[in-house]
C-alpha cells in the first residue's frame, strides 16, 4: 500500500500546534504561482537563484537546530533539481557547524544544472560525503537512515506532478519506515504543492520549512498529514514581493483572523437581533442529528432555535434542549408556518431520503430564505439544480461532494479546490467542502482555506454541529461566505479545545459544543 492511502503511518508524526497555524501568511498559491514568485525576484528584484536558494538552505538550516538541538549527525537526501540545490547548500552549512553530514544523490550530480550544479560544486568543494543512492541497498539505505539524528528531504520540491517512481520512491518508502525525524524542505517529496494530494509514495515529515509563498497543498487533503510543523519563511522577500501581482489560489483563513468578523453586541441587545434558526432535520432513528444541530446553533449564538422533526423526538429534545422550540412535524401543513417565522433555516441532517424527507427538503427549498444544506438534503439534491436563489450554503464532505458532482471521492480529494470551485459553478451559493484544510467556495469564484486539521473530528455527527454553527452565525452576519468561512474556523477551534480534554479517540460532537462557550469568551464574545 502506497503512503497515500495509508490512514495511519508507520511513524507518528506530531499535529502541527494551533499557534504556528496563525503565524502562517493568509496568501495561498500554487506551485506554478510560488515558481512565477522566484521568477519575478529575480527578474525584476534583481535577486539571483542562487542567493535565494542559499538564504533557503539558512532558512532551513536555523529550524533543524531549533527543533532538533542536539542534533550530531544529518543525513542529506538530493534531488536533481533546485530543492536539491537546496539539500546541497545545507550540507555544506551543516558540515561548517561542526556536524557530521553526508548526502545521498537520488541522481547523478554531474547532470546537475544551473544553481543546483553551483549547490553540488560548493557542497563537492567543501569535501561533503556524497554516495549514489543507487548504490546502497535497501539495508544499507536503512542503516544510513537509522544513524543520522536528523534526516533532510530535499528530493522533488514542487516542481511534481505525478507519483515518485524508480529510485524516489524507494527511498522515500525507507524514510518512513525509518524512526528518524526528518525535516522537508519547501515540501515533503511525493505531494503535490498546490492540490496536497499524493499519488504515491510521499514523504511523511516531522517538519517543514516553505519558503518564498505558502503553497496550499500543504495545508489540505494529505498536506496536513504529512507536513508535520509548518514553518514559513519568506526569506527576506516580503517587501519585494508586495509590488508583483501574481494571482492566490486562495487565502488562508483560521479562527485567529475570523473571530473579528463576529459583530460584538451592543448592551441593550434582544434576541430579536440575532436571527431564529429552524432546523429541519431528524426522521425515525436520526433524531440524534436534529438535537447536535439545534444545540451547536444555540451555542453559536442564534436568538431563537426552532426544531422541526418527527413527533417521536419532540420528547427527548425537550429534556436535551429546553431552549429549543421543538415541534412534532407529519406533513406539509405542519412546516409551513414554521418556515414562515424563520430567517435561517437547516435542513438535512438525519432527514432521511424517504418520503418525509424529500417532502421536508421540497418545502425548504422554495422558501426563498437563506438555508444551510447537508447530509441527506445533498443526497437527495444530487444530479440536480434545485436551489432557486444563491442565498445558500452546501456542506458536503468529500462523499457527499463525490454524490452532487457525480464522480468518485479519489477524484474530489485529488484537487480539493477545484472540486469546490465546480461544486458552487453548478450549485450556485456557497460550498464548504470538509475535511482536512476545509475549503469554501464563495459566489464570486474565490477561494478559502481553513488551516489546521483534527483527526478526533472523525466520527459521526461532526458536520451536524457544523451545521448548527453555520446557521447561528448566519443569523448574526450577513455575508454567507463570510458565515461559512467564520463557522467552519470556529468549529476547527472548538474542536481543538475540546481535544485539549479529552484527546482524539474519545472526541465527540457534544464535546465540539460544549467547547464553543469557552473558544467565543476566550475571543470577547
């Protein structure tokens, strides 16, 4: 089995701290953007490759000694390329250090080029100890790895587009089975810099140091799994590249830059200023999804939350929710006056695909009020445009994304950016599409991404708190991709907090709302 299919890797890596995550720049862009960066510093900036590709190799070369201190004996993995050139000037400051280094060549140095040949000549003059990977078998190679302290991947960079083959992949499969840390340089070799898929063998890194633009790969589908700490450095350059207007792929969101976007309340407010919330959601057996929602939407913070479900829930959500409005709903007749009062409604999570659900769905969808959509009400909306207005918010994960767009879940985790961009092109309104690095997709073509991950957010009922987060803010804001980039930021950090309690394994919606007090009191609210 290839790393990027394996759910759990040979060697734990740990999750990237929640402080780093917001010293990280809100600029994404992908790999062509970061190589158009360089091309403009040294066009116009008059920045020479090499000068650039030594500040990096510093750059670098600073957090090894910051993370791994005690650090004796580094082991250098070249590839043919500038991220190789990169490896090479490492080595050499390495060796200066006093450490013992050698380096592994994945290709023959001597079909090196430009800066990565000048790298290669520099590190060869500096008598750095540098072996032909290929001439190592798999227990040598795996002996290298075992006695260096630190091992460094400067293999492929961003400059991949298909699975590592031949001699990368073996020597990145060794890496990982490897106990030794290892720190990425730009990107861990195997993953794509602008989608964060991997169609093979990837790197799976302690940490990784990216230089010159934040490419958003590392922080969605695999990237969080495999970055490990992600540390950016501009290497100077911020100022310079103010002036060049390459375009982002998207920006970075997380709780830190949303919170501000939450109106404050003023003394004399009343729960008329903050929207009612209708939840329509809970057929027989699902009633557990329509109480999640309703309680994370009066959590976050909606004046009024109304729930419509089957009358066989009403009792359960009285005793659960005593501030929710719970109504028995059987037919048409029964929804409509409570549409009537709402300003935000939720529908899907445990509606059910039956008959009471598609009655359910139809009625909210011609309401013409803004609606957050999920779960079944995607299910049932799948393969068709059934939403009139693009007052709305879609939260589908990546199966329920694979559902609407008709393709399978590879292909949506293949480039999770351009999945969501083609969701809202045929769905219209805002999408959210979960999981690790959630992306929004807003009316106007943009793009959001919102670092950081949590593997505890794996499990039943997740999206259904989501949900109820993005309905309660929608009653306070108004602008819905700002809702649903603001909620999806708020949920990640609730979620955090509550890890901080009870960990990964045990974590549980109810754990997300209850966490949601403490994360909005901690930001003023």
């Amino acid at each position: 089995m290839s790393s990027s299919t394996r759910h759990c890797s040979a060697r734990a890596r740990p999750l990237e701290s929640h402080a780093s995550q917001a010293n990280l720049p809100l600029a994404l862009y992908s790999a062509d953007g970061v190589r158009n960066l360089d091309r403009y510093l040294i066009d116009k900036q008059g920045i020479s490759g090499f000068q650039l590709m030594q500040t990096a190799a510093r750059s670098a070369f600073r957090q090894l000694l910051r993370r791994w201190p005690q650090t004796g004996t580094v082991l250098v993995l070249c590839g043919a390329g500038n991220n190789g050139g990169d490896g090479y000037v490492l080595a050499s400051l390495a060796l200066r250090h006093g450490l013992a280094v050698k380096c592994l060549a994945l290709t023959d140095p001597a079909k090196l080029q430009g800066d990565a040949l000048k790298a290669w000549q520099l590190a060869s003059a500096q008598e750095v100890e540098i072996t032909l990977s290929a001439q190592l078998t798999d227990s040598e190679l795996s002996l290298w790895l075992q006695q260096a302290d630190v091992t460094v991947d400067a293999m492929l960079g961003t400059g991949l587009q298909a699975a590592p083959r031949d001699e990368f992949a073996r020597v990145i499969a060794l890496c990982n089975q490897a106990a030794t840390p290892i720190l990425a340089l730009d990107v861990p070799s195997g993953l794509n810099a602008s989608s964060g898929s991997a169609a093979g063998e990837v790197v799976s890194a302690d940490a990784t140091v990216t230089f010159i633009g934040l490419k958003a790969g590392l922080l969605t589908a695999q990237g969080p799994a495999v970055c490990g700490e992600l540390v950016f450095e501009d290497l100077g350059t911020g100022p310079q590249l103010t002036r060049c207007s390459e375009p982002l792929l998207a920006t970075r969101a997380d709780w830190h830059n949303c919170a501000a976007r939450i109106p404050r309340r003023v003394a004399n407010a009343h729960k008329g200023h903050f929207g009612h919330v209708l939840v329509v959601a809970g057929d027989y057996g699902f009633g557990g999804a329509a109480l999640l929602v309703a309680q994370a939407a009066a959590r976050s913070g909606a004046g009024l939350v109304s729930l419509a479900t089957r009358p066989e829930h009403v009792t359960a959500a009285l005793s659960r929710c005593p501030s929710v409005m719970s109504h028995a709903v059987t037919d048409d007749g029964d929804l409509a006056p409570l549409l009537a009062a709402a300003t935000v409604i939720v529908c899907g999570p445990g509606l059910g695909q039956g008959t009471w659900g598609q009655h359910m769905l139809q009625q909210v969808l011609a309401c013409n009020k803004p609606l957050v959509l999920d779960a079944d009400a995607l299910n049932l909306m799948a393969g068709t445009v059934a939403v009139s207005s693009n007052q709305h918010i879609l939260t589908p994960h990546p199966g329920e994304a694979a559902r609407l767009l008709g393709v399978s879940v590879a292909e949506i985790e293949s480039d999770r950016l351009v999945a969501a961009g083609k969701l809202q092109s045929q769905y219209g309104g805002t999408i959210v599409l979960k999981g690790a690095g959630t992306v929004i997709a807003g009316a106007g073509g943009q793009l959001a991404l919102v670092s950081g991950s949590n593997p505890g957010m794996a499990c039943g009922g997740m999206g259904d708190v989501l949900a109820g987060i993005t309905a309660g803010l929608w009653g306070q804001m108004a602008d819905p991709e700002q809702v649903a980039i603001t909620a999806a930021a708020l949920h990640l950090a609730a979620a955090n907090s509550a890890t901080e309690q009870f960990g990964f394994m045990s974590l549980q919606p109810t754990d997300v709302i209850n966490a949601l007090p403490r994360v909005l009191a901690d930001a003023g609210f």
